[in-house]
C-alpha cells in the first residue's frame, strides 16, 4: 500500500451539514493535523487514535467542517453590547446608523459563542463519516500501491537479472586474474617455487572471492518479494531489506577487480536506488 491518498465523506445532521477530509502523504511515523470546530474538540483524542490504527504511518491532514444551514447559529449578537457601542459613537460626531452598527460589529465582544451540547447520535455520525472516509483512502493507498508494486517487481528483475550475468562472469573473472598473476611473474624473470606461488595465488584468489555475497543478495532479494507478498505494512521492513541488499551488492563492487563486472554492479545500484525511491512512499 502507498501512503499517499484522499478520501473526503459528508452528511447532514439536523441543520448542519458535517463533511470530514482526510489526506495522507509519506512519513516515518504517524503525523496527524487535525482541524475541527471547537465544539468538537472532546473528539478530537479519539478522531487521532482511529487514523493512526487504521493508517498506521504517514503525514495525515484531517479537516472536520461544520456548516450551519438553518436557524440556529453557533454565535449569538449580543444586542446590548452593540447598542452601547452604537450610542458611544453618536457623540464621535455625525454619521448614519447603519455606519455606526458596521463599526459597532467589529469591535470587541459583539458576539458570543454558545458551545453545543454534543449529542450521542452526532457523535456516532462524526465516527461513521470519518470510518468512510478512511475506507476512501485506503481504496486510494491500494491503487496506488499495486502501481508501486509492478515498478519495483520490475526493478528486482532486473537486478536478479544483473546478478545471474554476474554468476556467469565470475569463472572468467577468476581465470583473469589469475592469468594477469602469472604474466607479472613473468616479466619479473625470476625463479620462483610452484608450490608457493599456487598457494599465493589462492590467498589472493580468495581475497575477491564473491560466492558468499551472490549467494546472500539472492536470498536477500527473495526474502524481498517474500514480504512484499504480507498484508500487513511492511514499508519499514522492505526499506531494511533494501539496506542488506546494498551492502552485498557494494561488496561485489569492492572485490569486482573486473570491468564488466563493474558494470553489472553499477546497473545494480542505479536500480537498488529507484527502489528506494519508491519504498519511501510504500506504508
């Protein structure tokens, strides 16, 4: 699943039409902003702890919006406030009455906030908004993430690919080297004991052997696909694994002592780093 996503539900309750956003992007860790009217802020503890069991991680930016389309108002004028300030400003010299109420109105205290009794059936409907809306969103995340899934499936290919071409290129390496061993003795025209030079050789044969890390970077790459087959989020655990990969596939590099094997292990990194990419945007 990717991180990033949107989803947005709305219903109406009573005279008021209550509608929830939710957007997500990559982070490490759970992020949640949430803005809501303040007289459901008593939710707002709850309204944090259902995203973050439900979205787990990322930078989520939550909009609860309230809009009042009857009656009933969430602020009240408070009518003598304003008629003192109204008969205040008459002595200020002449003017209209409706100049005077228009300055009157914004000016401290004119009007009142009566805070909602929050009903039970509201809240409920709070929550059922807010569950669809999650729903929304991990549709989204899903989507988007069979997309990440094929890009990076492709990227692991390919570098399951490079790393068959490596296998098949190590025997050659070896005889290179050890060919390239011989012809400096050789030019040096010196005596030299078989034996010794046999056991030198694999001393130093030993030293750019790769067996141990081939055979890691394919177990790491299988274990790869492997977790990125698990429901459950597995960005973290995925970004870990891509780590390990890297390590052997530098450690091929350091030992290479090959042009074309160079090459391979170059192709290698430059498709580990576009997976990485991806995994910073996978949950």
């Amino acid at each position: 699943m990717s991180m990033t996503g949107f989803g947005k539900k709305e219903a109406q309750y009573e005279d008021k039409h209550i509608s929830i956003e939710v957007r997500s992007l990559n982070s490490k860790n759970a992020d949640v902003n949430l803005r809501s009217p303040s007289y459901l802020r008593e939710l707002d503890p709850d309204i944090r702890k259902q995203l973050t069991s439900k979205m787990y991680r990322g930078k989520i930016d939550v909009n609860v919006h309230v809009e009042f389309n009857g009656d009933k108002a969430p602020s009240k004028i408070n009518l003598g406030v304003v008629k003192g300030y109204m008969k205040q400003l008459e002595s200020f010299g002449e003017s209209s009455e409706s100049e005077r109420m228009s300055l009157a109105l914004r000016l401290p205290d004119t009007l009142s906030s009566e805070k909602d009794i929050l009903e039970e059936n509201e809240k409920k409907l709070v929550f059922k908004i807010l569950h669809e809306a999650i729903s929304d969103i991990e549709s989204f995340r899903k989507n988007e993430g069979v997309e990440l899934g094929k890009d990076i499936s492709l990227r692991l290919e390919l570098i399951e690919s490079h790393l068959q071409s490596a296998i098949k290129l190590d025997p050659e390496r070896n005889e290179k080297i050890e060919e390239k061993l011989r012809l400096a003795l050789e030019d040096l025209n010196q005596e030299i004991d078989k034996n010794r030079f046999e056991q030198e050789l694999i001393f130093y044969l030993e030293k750019f052997d790769i067996t141990e890390e081939k055979v890691r970077l394919k177990n790491h790459l299988r274990y790869f696909k492997e977790v990125m087959g698990n429901d459950s989020p597995n960005g973290k655990k995925l970004g870990f694994i891509a780590q390990e990969i890297g390590r052997e596939v530098n450690t091929i590099g350091s030992k290479a002592n090959h042009a074309e094997l160079q090459k391979l292990v170059v192709q290698m990194k430059d498709e580990l780093e576009k997976i990485k990419e991806q995994l910073l945007n996978v949950l």
